[in-house]
C-alpha cells in the first residue's frame, strides 16, 4: 500500500487513462481521504470513468491500485465501494493469462499490484460491516488466480475462518466460493440448515458438473432462489453482474430443470419477477418452449398486478402468443381482460390478444385505433379489409406522423390489392411528407395509377433522402414501365458513398430492366462487407435470371446469422441449394436452441422460426 503523501512520486502525466494524460488522479485519491461524502463519492465515479471505462482499464490504472489499496484502510468512509472498485480493476477472464500479451498488458500490471497488496487488505474480512467484508471476498475472488505461492495458504486459512465463524449466512456462502476459486473445496451442505450457504454450494455444483442438474440441485434452486438474501451489497463476483443473474444463466442451460425452479419460484409469488424473468430467457434461448413458457407467465400476472413488471410480462406474451399452435381460452380471456381494462396495460394486452386470433381483439382495435394495433390487426385478421381500410385511412387523413404513420401504411400490406382504396391518403402522406418511404413502397404495389401519384413519384425521387429517392424510383418504374428515372437514380446512388447493400436489395423488384446496372453490380459480388456481397449476388440473379454467379455466393454466406438468413432466404427464391449445405440446413431445422435472437422492432415473426422453416422446406424439396 501506498499512502497520498507519495502520490507526488509517481510521474502522472506521463501515464494515460480513458480521457487522456492522468494528471487529475492524485486529486480524487486525496478527495477519498476527506471527511466529505459527496466529494468521495465523487470521487470514485470519477475514478470508474476514467482508469476503469467500460470494460477497459489503462497504464494509469495499476499505479493507482496501492493508493487505492491504502484508502481503504484509512480513509474515513467508503470502504466497500473502494474494494469493489478494487475488485473490478482486476476483473479478468483467467484463460487469458495463456494469452501471450498477458504479461505486459495493464490488466496483468493490476492483478500484481493487488496481489501486492491483499496482506494488507486481509483484515477487512474481520471488518464489523457485512458490506465490508462481503466485498473483501470479491477482491480475494479477483485475484484467486494469481497469488503468489507462499500467499495461497494464509489466504486459504483466512477464509477458512470467515467460513466457518462469520455470524451472517450471507458471508459465510461468499467465503465458500472465494474457496472454490482458491480450489480448497469445502463440505457442500445441501441439506444444511442456511438456505444462502444451501444455494451457493448448489450453483458450485452445477458449475462443475454442467447441465442436466441433478434432482437434488434443482430442488435447492427452487426452494432456496426464490428469495435470496435480501441485503442490499450483493457485488458482483468477477466475470457476473450478479448471483441472480448467473443462477439464471445456469438455469437457462438446462430448460427442463428451469422451467421446474420458474414454475416454483412463480408460485411462491415472483419476488421481483425472477420467476418471469428465467421462463422469458428459457423461451429466447430453446425452440418449441412457448406453450410452457406462457403457461407460467399467465401464472406470474396476478402476482405482477400495479407494478411495472406486468406491462412488462404481457410484452413478453405478445412476443411469443403467434407461435403457440391453439391459443387456450385461460390466456386468450386473461388477455381480453387486460386489454379492457384502462391504463398502461391495455396496449401490449391487446397486441398479444391479436396475435392469438382472438376475434374479440379486432373489436377492441376498432374501438381503439391505435397504429401499432392495426398493424398487428391486418396481420392477424386480413379477410377484415372491409373493417379496417376505412380506420386506417381516417387515421392517416387526420395527419398522423413519424412512427405511427409507418405503422398505418404497413397496415395495409396483408390486404392485396384492396388496399388501393387509400391511394389518396398515401399520395397525401407521401406530398407531406409523413412516412414518404413507406407511402412510396406502398403506391408502387398499386395497380392503378393516377397523373398525380406519377408526378409525385418522380419528384420524391429527386428527394435529398437516399433511401426515398430508391424507394421513389422503383415505385415509378412499376406503375409506368419506364426504367430511364430508376436507371439514373441507382446509378447515382451506387456511385456514392452509403448503405450499398441497401441500395442493392432496393434495386431488385426491378428486373431485368435494371440489366443496364450489371457493370456497377458485378465488382461486388467480391466486396468485402458481407451484406454488400449477400444483395449482390441477390440483385445480380435479379437482373440476369441466371442463378451461376449467385449462388457460389450465397452458398458461402449462410450461416446461423441475419446475413446468412438473408443468403438462405435468396437461395430459396432462386430454387437452388448446393448439395454441401445440406448438413448446415439440417443443423438449423433440428437444433433445440434457437440459433438466431429476435430484434426489437420485428414485426414480421421471429428470425429463428423463419431459419427453421426455411431450412425445413429446403430440405424437402431436395
């Protein structure tokens, strides 16, 4: 350790941290020592920003660390959050010490310094504060790898004390996993009287043993998670954000023992939706798990009643209510409950009621326009043309903007060519301005055009916006059959710097018209950005209807990813797979594991689902 009175030794300025030259850091190390709250909280923020950043630690950071070390033991406050701080300095991925870049890099500078100083840090184990001595441990867990020799055994005993005598139950279980880094293994009592030391030894476990958990840990998971200790200094351990979450990172990896602790966790009222919370991520992480996984939400909801958690579940239902096979009647009356009822949960209720086909939703949308809704309306019921068409041209007549004008245009995508019938409102929305792009995509899927929606066209193609003028320029060119305004548009846009590949897969609804592009288009089938080749290859098949030059391609870029979705989606409209991704499409059909994440604003179904599907029908048809 090293006191302020030799901050003025080390040569600062010379060293760096996030934002520069380190000369501010002997300052907030001399704020810790004042009998100033604010100023050492301060303090430390300032020091989590600038020698710590995100992730990322600096030449600076080491030289603090025996300064930091000594503030601990003697300044006035703020002992836990300095040996938090301390703790996280040295956070460290243990395989990377097999890294030849270990020894020089600033991490493994921090992990000596620390190692250095823990002698003097041992003492805090005795500490009278529980928040005290529980971030101790999480410094001895920082370094467990690392300490020298002739540390390891009065460490170990050190432990071994806080272990077997700490008067908090909470404490006593961190000791025993500070041990287990140390690989002094303890007595694991399962069947001990203290839950917190039960659950520590039960999560040790299933870290060495992997999934499917023995009975008797899932039995100490459900009865003993549920409720973990309720302090409020549950630190993170080095490499977790926190036990909650790595428990139900554990649990996760075996959905049948998951789902079991879900169900009993739920059931013993969803403490700060944990339950909710691990049936959600068992649902993102393995296929054909929804019919459970909303079993147990429709569970959680009365447990969730005048908190933020239920919006929050019922989001999650109309995430996954399209995939179920037969919507039950409990969680399609439990929905249309919600969705009557006033307040914040009426909107996400009413977008998952829509997505079980409820034909009540469609009622309570007509009652309720709202944008959103009526596009999951159209998807949903698109026989409804008749009901609906009229509510979505009132609502764009009436001026609606930004994202609830894309959402009222898209509405009209499952309706064909009924949805001509609101030609004037998307000429209007496209001469205003509101959702142009969406307008424009959608007046070039009309059958009849008008003088004015021409005009418009070739005029919103000279637009500023690059993605409205591709937009503006294929709409025109399908409603007219003249190609020389589209021509002109993507030879400028190809030309210029921007998303290629959007201007690519832009391009494609023209054909065989836009065959004079080839000599822009053909370079990139090598490109060196994925997406760009991906939409070139697609745009060339397009353009030339031969599949030779395309599907070498794509055949390379399938893959379980969005660019290789992209890839698999093109090979299966031109109607050709290469023999060698047979195996590849068989792994996506049959995998348990999803292999694609949803994103947030997908409208369309869940990427996963269509992976499998496509894979699925591709292997058929082979």
């Amino acid at each position: 350790m090293k006191p302020p009175a030799e901050l003025d030794t080390v040569a600062w300025h010379t060293l760096t941290h996030a934002y520069g030259p380190a000369e501010d850091v002997p300052d907030l190390i001399r704020a810790l020592y004042q009998d100033d709250e604010t100023a050492a909280d301060e303090a430390i923020h300032e020091l989590y920003g600038n020698i710590h950043h995100q992730g990322t630690v600096y030449p600076a950071t080491a030289p603090a660390v025996p300064f930091l070390a000594h503030a601990v033991r003697h300044a006035p406050a703020k002992r836990d959050e300095l040996l938090v701080l301390l703790a996280t300095l040295a956070d460290h991925d243990p395989t990377d010490r097999e890294s030849p870049h270990w020894p020089g890099s600033s991490v493994a500078a921090i992990c000596a310094e620390l190692s250095r100083a823990l002698p003097d840090l041992l003492p805090c184990l005795a500490d009278s504060e529980r928040e005290v001595r529980r971030a101790a441990l999480r410094v001895v867990a920082a370094v467990a790898d690392q300490l020298p020799t002739e540390l390891h055994a009065p460490v170990v005993t050190r432990l071994d004390a806080v272990y077997h005598s700490d008067p908090v139950p909470a404490v006593r279980a961190d000791a025993m996993v500070a041990l287990a880094l140390l690989h002094r293994t303890v007595e694991e009592p399962l069947a001990g009287p203290l839950p917190e030391i039960r659950l520590a030894a039960a999560i040790l476990a299933a870290e060495r043993s992997g999934p499917p958990y023995a009975h008797r840990l899932v039995e100490v998971f459900a009865q003993d998670g549920a409720e973990p200790d309720p302090g409020d200094d549950g630190f993170p351990w080095p490499g977790i954000p926190s036990q909650e979450a790595h428990l139900t990172d554990l649990l996760t990896r075996d959905p049948d023992a998951g789902l079991a602790v879900a169900a009993h966790w739920i059931a013993a009222g969803d403490l700060h939706s944990r339950g909710s919370w691990l049936a959600r991520e068992i649902v993102e992480t393995w296929r054909d798990r929804e019919p459970e996984v909303l079993d147990l939400l429709l569970s959680a909801l009365p447990h969730h009643e005048g908190t933020p958690a239920l919006t929050r579940t019922l989001g999650t239902i109309a995430s996954w209510a399209e995939h179920l096979p037969r919507p039950g009647a409990k969680l399609r009356d439990a929905l249309y409950a919600y969705a009557s009822a006033e307040g914040d949960t009426a909107e996400p209720a009413l977008l998952a009621l829509l997505r079980t086909r409820d034909p009540r939703a469609l009622d309570l949308v007509l009652n309720h326009p709202e944008p959103q809704a009526l596009r999951a309306a159209s998807r949903a019921f698109p026989a409804a043309a008749d009901l609906l068409i009229p509510v979505i041209r009132r609502e764009l007549a009436a001026g609606a903007t930004g994202t609830a004008a894309t959402d009222l245009v898209e509405a009209l995508g499952p309706f064909g060519t009924a949805a001509h019938r609101a030609q004037p409102e998307l000429a209007d929305c496209l001469r205003t301005d509101r959702a142009p792009m969406a307008a424009a995509r959608r007046l070039g899927l009309d059958t009849l055009a008008t003088p004015e929606t021409i005009t418009l066209l070739a005029k919103a193609a000279q637009s500023a916006d690059a993605a409205l003028r591709a937009a503006a320029a294929v709409a025109h060119h399908r409603l007219t059959g003249e190609a020389e305004l589209a021509l002109r548009t993507f030879e400028d846009l190809l030309s210029s710097r921007g998303p290629t590949h959007w201007y690519l897969t832009s391009l494609i609804p023209l054909g065989r018209a836009a065959a004079p592009l080839l000599p822009a288009i053909e370079p990139l089938l090598t490109a060196g950005h994925t997406w760009t080749r991906m939409a070139a290859a697609e745009a060339h098949h397009a353009l030339t209807g031969t599949p030779d030059h395309a599907v070498p391609v794509l055949a390379e870029l399938v893959s379980a990813g969005p660019v290789g979705l992209g890839a698999l989606k093109a090979l299966a409209a031109i109607g050709t797979v290469p023999e060698h991704l047979r195996p590849t499409l068989r792994a996506f059909a049959f995998s348990p594991v999803r292999l694609l994440g949803n994103t947030p604003l997908n409208e369309d179904g869940h990427p996963d689902e269509e992976l499998r599907t496509l894979a699925w029908h591709l292997l058929a048809a082979g």
